[in-house]
C-alpha cells in the first residue's frame, strides 16, 4: 500500500508564494530555523531547456554551506571550478583569441580565502533540484508543486489568508503569520499589493539557445573556458559547456529578427558562425529576451514581502541576479525567525527593505554598465585577418574589453556590500569601506560582512558562528583564555537575555589581528553588528548592541536567554 501525501497545511508561520532559487532557499532557511512554511510552486517538474542563471557565486555558495548545502550542488554540478575559472574572448571557438580573464566568478581550484567556499558554475534548475531535495527532507517545510497563489488578504494583526488553487482546480485555504511574494518578475503578489517594478529595459534583445553538438568540444581550438565571448564579423555573443558530454548554451547579443543579417537564417547557422566550424547541432530550446532594470518602490507592506525578482530585475551581465535574490532570502530568514519565535523588537523586520534595495540598486547600476560594452558592439572586419590590419583591430579589442574587469571580478560587489546605516547595526559609517565592485577591502566595521579566515587546514571562522547572534572574541597573541568569555557569558545570562546569543572564542592569527578591536557582534547572515574594544562596560554595552540588533526600540535590550558554546580550535 503506497504512503499517503501529506495533508496541505491549513496554517503555517510562513507562505512562500514561488518555488524558484529564492522561495526554496527562504523556505530551507525558515525550517532550520524552526519556523514552518509552505512553498507554492506552480511547476510540478524543473525547466531543464531554459538553464537560466549558470553563475552560484561565493557568497551563495556559503550561504548553501550554512544550511549542509555546498557540497551538495558541487557533487550535482557538471563543470568542476578545477576545470576552468576563464572567460575567453575571441573571434570565434576556433579562431583567434583577444583577451582571457582567469579566476573569474570566484571560481577557485584550491582553498579559498575569502570566503568558505568559491563560487561554483552550474545551472539554475541544478540549484533548484539541490534546493528542492534539501527542503523535502525538513519536517518544517511542505513544497506544494503545481499549486499556485491565487489571491490573499492581510488580516493585520491576525496574519494573512491566502487561497492557492492546485491543478485540478481544488483551492486551499492557508493561514499564517506573513506571506513572501519570490515569484518572480511577474509576481502575482507583489500586483495583489499595487506595488509596480520601477525602471526600463536594454535597447537591444538576445536570444538564448541551448544546443547539443557532439563535435564541437573536440573542435575548439581555444583553452577551455567557462564562457566564449564570440567578437564576430557577422554575429556576436557567448558560448559555454553545460557539461562536458555535449551540452551546450549561447546568447546572440543584438538579436533582432527583423535585422537584415537575421532575415532567413536560422539559430543553427548563427551557432556555427560564432564557433567557426560546420559542427553539428541539435537545437533543443530557444529563449529570445531582453535586458530589464527594475526595482520596486517597496519591499514589505503590513504582512507580505517581497523577495528576489519579485522585488528587482537585473541584466544577467556578471551573473549577480540569482545571487542577489538569495541574498535577499538569507537577509529575511532569519528576521522572519526572530519575530515568529517572539525574540526580535519591533524594528527588526523593518530592516529588512533598508538593507537589502540599496543592494539591488547597486547592482543593477553595476550590471547595466556591464552591458553597456558587449561583444556586438566590438563587430569588426577586421578582427579575424592576419597582418598589421587584424592585429590593430585586434588591440583596439583587448583595450576596448578592459572594462570588463568589473563584470568577471566583482569580488567588491559579491562581498563587499555592507549594511552601514542600518537601524539595527552600530553607528560608524565613517568606518565603513568604500564600495567598489572589484576591490574588496574587508572590514569589521558595523554592517560589514565578517571578514573571513581559516583557523587550521579544514575549519573556517564561520564554522565557529552559532546558528543565531555570535558574540566573537579574538583572543590575545599566543593564548587562548576563557576568562573573559566566561565573564561575559555571565554578565549576559544574569541580564536575562531572551535572544539567542552564542558566546565563542577564536585564537589569535594573522588575518584575525586585523581587527581594530577584539569583541565583535556577529549577526545570523554573518555581518558585523557591534565591535567593542574592552572589558570595561562591554555587558551593558553589548546589552544595548543586542537589543539593537534585535529590532528593540531606542536601543533598549529584549529580553533573550543566551547560549554559551565556545571554541577555541
């Protein structure tokens, strides 16, 4: 007799209306975090034929690591970053190369520095099979496929009602504390609430192809590289691998049909103009679509949020869009928990928006500017031919691409984003970093991301954080005392703290030494929110900092229970 489904929720904590990259990672973060949900996902089965985003950066990549997710994806991914960190630009797959950019998107063949985990080329339904099979095994979480959010109402104080309608047409009536709109672009959430996108569309459209060629991987003639920027005579765009067996996708930059070198000409024969070869093609998907930079007005009213595209569209240029959605998701997990498990202030939530639409705002701004240079505006007779004419057209190239620096480099952007200003992060924005999408400069000062270091061959700082607040203490040079932590784990228990807060020593180091101060407050999402320098007043002072954090009103503290596990590993 085979198991039953299930019975649908009828209430839960939270509704995730969209089971995209950013509803499964808020809803896998949620039931970590105690707090039920349900995803309503209208696709019953992945969209293999359109890859989507192909780039799981850094940050995300250690985001996944939090939740028992990073090796996961990498163990499901077809493309190693030991295989290729280049994007290669060249006149065609099998003609001459103009610039390379090495160890681009974080990807990494060693021990990475900056962060826990390098970033990581894989395709977005890779990501979400990933994400779906994590969140099937929470018993905190229920993923509703083919059920779509049909309408809702905030009730205010009583949480929001919303009616979802699966395939056969049986609708389901759920109660909960908030509702979260990660439904894309389109979401039929965010229109529930009369919020509107803001902002405008590229002027040229692209086509998205993906193809198989049996041949076509033994007919490149160029080191391999995770994508082929094609600066072609005719036609422009990119190519990549899916996966080392025959798969593989493109872009045809400028695509118009109406365009005169379109007219009559199918998507095969543009393929084998970019590669440079009669390969063999079996075109399996077509994709035409156009650049948009959007950003909503709002993020949150009364109950409802909104999250990822739902909340902000991007140019893919950089491979930051699906990475910014799941930072979104990582910011508002843990603020939903707080509030859910009746620990956070009532500022907290509120923080939510503050932090997170400058992000998207600067990224779309970086973006926009990526696509302001691509590889169709590089067309040039020349470029293919031998000689001092091919080699002038080639140079103006390579000094033309320079500015694609910012594109395949970003570390500034991906880490270097920070939170200075926040309500509930410290005043000192005179400390905080200038923002730069290439440089990073790590940083503890208040909002930043905690700057990252390995404590022996296999453990990483963050390894050490609790699952909620970490109180940090950076030991002294050549001892590791737990007199101080002790001190403090006292102090904060004795003030009855209803936040959970974890109190850890981590021994001195080199990297660690770079702090200006010993005592850090570490958020959930691993940014700094306090630093303190002494003992002298540091209980009351960490008091206020946690209250602060928390979302509680003027600084006061909340009431919490602290946690005391230590390391000094």
């Amino acid at each position: 007799m085979s198991a039953q489904p299930p019975p649908f929720p009828t209430q839960v904590d939270v509704v995730v209306a969209g089971g995209g990259p950013t509803g499964l990672f808020l809803a896998t973060e949620l039931s970590h975090r105690g707090v039920s949900c349900v995803v309503l996902e209208p696709r019953e089965e992945l969209d293999w034929l359109h890859p989507r985003a192909k780039t799981t950066n850094a940050r995300t990549m250690t985001h996944l690591r939090r939740l028992g997710l990073a090796d996961a994806l990498r163990e499901a991914a077809p493309l190693t970053p030991q295989w290729s960190d280049h994007v290669a630009f060249c006149t065609s797959l099998v003609g001459r190369e103009l610039t390379r950019f090495r160890h681009a998107f974080q990807l990494d063949a060693g021990r990475y520095g900056p962060q826990p985990e390098c970033g990581q080329q894989v395709a977005q339904p890779v990501v979400e099979q990933v994400l779906r099979a994590g969140l099937e095994a929470s018993d905190a979480a229920h993923l509703a496929l083919g059920v779509r959010l049909d309408r809702s109402t905030d009730l205010g104080a009583d949480g929001v009602e919303t009616v979802a309608v699966d395939a056969d047409g049986t609708e389901h009536r759920i109660r909960s504390r908030f509702l979260v709109g990660a439904d894309g672009v389109g979401s039929t959430v965010r229109r529930g609430l009369g919020v509107r996108l803001e902002g405008g569309s590229a002027a040229k459209s692209n086509l998205g192809l993906l193809f198989r060629s049996a041949r076509l991987a033994e007919s490149v003639a160029l080191d391999p590289a995770v994508q082929y920027w094609v600066v072609g005579r005719e036609y422009a765009g990119m190519v990549g691998p899916m996966d080392l067996d025959g798969l593989w996708w493109a872009i045809v930059q400028g695509y118009d049909p109406a365009a005169p070198q379109f007219a009559g000409v199918g998507p095969q024969e543009v393929l084998r103009s970019l590669v440079g070869a009669d390969v063999d093609v079996e075109l399996l998907a077509e994709d035409p679509w156009t650049a948009r930079m959007l950003l909503a007005p709002t993020y949150r009213v009364g109950n409802v949020l909104l999250a990822g595209d739902a909340a902000h569209a991007n140019p893919p240029w950089g491979g930051h869009g699906f990475n910014t959605c799941v930072g979104d998701a990582a910011n508002l997990a843990w603020k939903l928990a707080g509030v859910v498990h009746g620990w956070a202030g009532p500022g907290l939530l509120d923080s939510y928006e503050p932090e997170r639409r400058p992000v998207a705002r600067r990224t779309i701004a970086e973006a926009q500017r990526n696509g302001e240079v691509l590889a169709d505006d590089l067309m040039d007779d020349d470029l293919d031919r031998p000689g001092a004419a091919g080699d002038a057209a080639r140079a103006r190239a390579a000094q033309a691409l320079a500015v694609k620096e910012s594109e395949f480099h970003s570390l500034g952007l991906v880490l270097g984003y920070h939170y200075a200003g926040s309500p509930i992060v410290a005043d000192e924005l005179a400390d905080a970093p200038l923002e730069d999408p290439v440089r990073y400069e790590p940083s503890t000062a208040p909002g930043c991301l905690l700057p990252h270091h390995w404590i022996d061959a296999s453990t990483s700082l963050y390894d050490v954080l609790g699952a909620d607040f970490t109180v940090l203490l950076r030991a002294a040079p050549g001892a590791v005392t737990h007199d101080d932590t002790a001190y403090v784990e006292t102090g904060l228990v004795d003030a009855g703290l209803g936040v959970p807060v974890t109190v850890r020593t981590v021994p001195w180091s080199p990297e660690s030494a770079a702090w200006p101060d010993p005592w850090l407050l570490v958020r959930p999402d691993q940014h700094v929110a306090w630093r303190g320098s002494s003992l002298a007043g540091l209980v009351g002072a960490l008091r206020r900092a946690v209250g602060r954090a928390a979302g509680a009103p003027d600084d006061l503290t909340a009431p919490c229970t602290a946690r005391t596990t230590r390391s000094s590993s």
